[in-house]
C-alpha cells in the first residue's frame, strides 16, 4: 500500500510536467507532427531532404538571430529587421555596380550597409520608445513606411543623384536599378569555401562557422553589463529605471545591433541565392523569420539560441515538402504553396494569441493572489 501510495503523486506530477510541457511547446510539436506527415507523402530521398535543410539553415540562421537581441530587450518580435535588409541590397546593389565579386565583394556590402542600418536602428529605437508596449505593431508600420522610401531610393535616386556606374543595372530610360540585380558572380562564394560533402549533403562550413560566431557573440553580449541591462529593461522598464539604467538608451541599442546583424544576414541569404528582385527581396523576409523563430518554441518575451535553429529546421522542412505533399494528395502542387504561405501567417496568429492568453492569466492569477493576500492581512488585523 505505501508502494501506492508514493507512486499516485509521481504519476500526477509527471503528467502535469508533460501537460505544461505541451501547452509550453505546442507551436513545434504541432510542426513536428506536420512535418512526421509530409515527408512521407512528399517521397523525397533523406539525402535530398538533409541536402535542402542544411541549404537553408545556412542561408537563414544569421536572419533570424537578428531577432534574439529586441526579445531580451523587452520589444518583442522585431518587424524592423526588414530595414536592415533593405540597407544589405543597398549595399550589395554599390558591390555590383563597382563589379567588386566573391568574398570582397560581400565584405564591401557588409561595409556599405553598416551605416544605414545604423542610423535606421537609431530611427526605428526612438520610434518605438514612443510607442511602449506597441513596439511589434509599430515596427511592422514602419518596415511599410521604409519600404517606400526605399522604392523611391532605388527607383528614382540611383542614377541621377546617386551614382550608378554600369548601365546594365540601370533601367532602360537612363536610371533607377532593374527589377532584378544578378549575383551571379557572388552565388554561394560563401557557401562553397570550406565546404564538405558528408554523405551526398553539401556542408557549408565557413557559412555555419559565421553563424557559430554570431551566437558566440549573443551568449558573450548577455552577460556583459550592456546585456545585464536589456535583460533587466526586458523584465521591468520601472525597476530598471529606478536602478539607474539608461532605459531608453538601451532600447535604442538593441535595435541598431538588430537592423546591423539583419543587413549581414540579407547578404549571406542572397550570396546564396544569385540574384535578387530589387523591390520585393525584402518584403517577406521579417515575416518568414519570425515565423520560423516561433516555430522553433519561443515566445514574444523569450527566445534562445535553440528556437532558431529548432525553427529553421522545421519550418523550412515544411517549406520543402508541403509543394510535393500537396501535389501527392490532391493532384495540384499549388494547395502546397497556399499551404505554406497559410501556415506562415497561421504561426504568428496562434503565437501571438497564446501568448497574450497567457499574459492575461498571468495577470489575473497575480491580481487573485494579491487579494488573498489583502484579504488575509484584513482578517488579521481584525
């Protein structure tokens, strides 16, 4: 009988660990059991398959660590990153018209993009340090907003006022750049040096040794005394203030050092690729991110090092097999894309609300116990 006994509260404990583990975890199982389905029906060889994630993990990873350094900061999912993109392709658009290839030629870009990914970091921080508590919203306005003033860079300054040497990256009519800016020259000279084949998979060491770099970095950078303070302002912005940190200030770092390492992670992910199409590269670059960095368990108020690459493997595996799965099932491979494209958009929609389920009973948890504690200091007094 004491056998029993001991035993009843384990079972419940450990059936109440795993219930919080689902509830903590139910974006990647759900991805996980979709992608257990697909892979399947998709008919692929794991060669491929292994081949195609390990492309993407290094054409993605570097993107999305962009997001880590705003979510310990408090400002949840940074929409802005794409600002950083769009200071990358300027700066590879300078890389192709000084017909400057290869390794140089992305270091040149990286060069080029650091100021105006600055000084749009410092834009966007102040920004969102007027609307607190808005800041995921807001900066989702302002990628809107930037992207026209990009456009109109591009379009219209490149040429006349900027000037744009070779006239194959103009428009016919004598300025703007083309609807599409090849980097031919450039494709995957990151990826193929220092790559290995293991087993039919092509691994792009130097590309994941950057990216090893960049978390080493994010690890080193939360435990000096600038990460302290983020994390500090992420928990509390009162507390923090009150302990004598520069919370605004700090907000606005966080947001430069984002939009920086976003321009760096736009030019490996088109060193990758080979081209890109001027005005539109950037548009869904945010929003892929961020999915992927939900998909891989985390949250607005916290992500690690894990959920990144977590996300990148599963959300672009779905990416991968959810074309051939659709074809398989219904005969059209465009229920596939339409899926993907859903699922996307579905991810933050379910992200978002769950959190802000959470938050509110969080709240109202905390609002009960202070009434019991209220309650229980009146019966005492009495």
């Amino acid at each position: 009988m004491s056998m029993k006994k001991t035993n009843v509260p384990g079972s419940q404990s450990f059936g109440q660990k795993l219930l919080q583990f689902i509830r903590n975890n139910t974006v990647p199982i759900m991805f996980i059991l979709i992608c257990a389905y697909c892979i399947p029906q998709a008919g692929f060889s794991w060669s491929y398959l292994l081949n195609e994630v390990m492309t993407r993990l290094g054409r993605n990873a570097f993107l999305i660590l962009s997001l880590l350094i705003p979510v310990m900061a408090g400002m949840g999912m940074n929409f802005g990153m794409t600002l950083g993109a769009m200071a990358g392709e300027i700066g590879l658009i300078f890389a192709a018209d000084w017909q400057v290839w290869g390794i140089p030629g992305m270091i040149l870009a990286a060069i080029v993009s650091i100021p105006i990914s600055v000084a749009l970091g410092v834009m966007i921080g102040k920004i969102l340090n007027r609307s607190k508590g808005r800041e995921m919203i807001t900066s989702y306005m302002i990628s809107f907003t930037m992207n026209g003033v990009y456009q109109f860079v591009v379009l219209f300054m490149m040429g006349p006022i900027i000037p744009i040497v070779h006239d194959s990256l103009k428009l016919p009519r004598g300025y703007g750049i083309r609807n599409t800016v090849s980097l031919l020259s450039m494709r995957q000279s990151l990826d193929n040096l220092l790559a290995v084949q293991v087993g039919g998979v092509k691994i792009p060491v130097l590309t994941l040794l950057i990216i090893g770099l960049a978390c080493l970095f994010i690890v080193w950078f939360r435990k000096t005394k600038l990460g302290q303070d983020m994390r500090a302002v992420g928990q509390d912005m009162e507390v923090a203030r009150d302990a004598g940190i520069n919370v605004e200030r700090t907000r606005v770092i966080s947001m430069v050092i984002s939009t920086v390492f976003a321009g760096f992670g736009m030019i490996i992910y088109l060193q990758n690729v080979g081209n890109f199409p001027t005005y539109t590269a950037h548009t869904q670059i945010g929003m892929f991110a961020i999915a992927a960095l939900l998909v891989g368990g985390a949250s607005v108020d916290r992500a690690s090092i894990g959920n990144v690459f977590l996300g990148v493997i599963l959300f672009h595996t779905m990416f991968i097999v959810a074309p051939k799965t659709g074809a398989a099932i219904t005969g059209d491979s465009m229920i596939g894309e339409y899926f993907r494209v859903f699922v996307s958009y579905a991810v933050i929609t379910l992200a978002l609300v769950m959190y802000e389920s959470k938050k509110r009973k969080n709240k109202s948890l905390a609002g009960q116990q202070l009434a019991a504690e209220q309650a229980a200091e009146e019966e005492a007094s009495k």
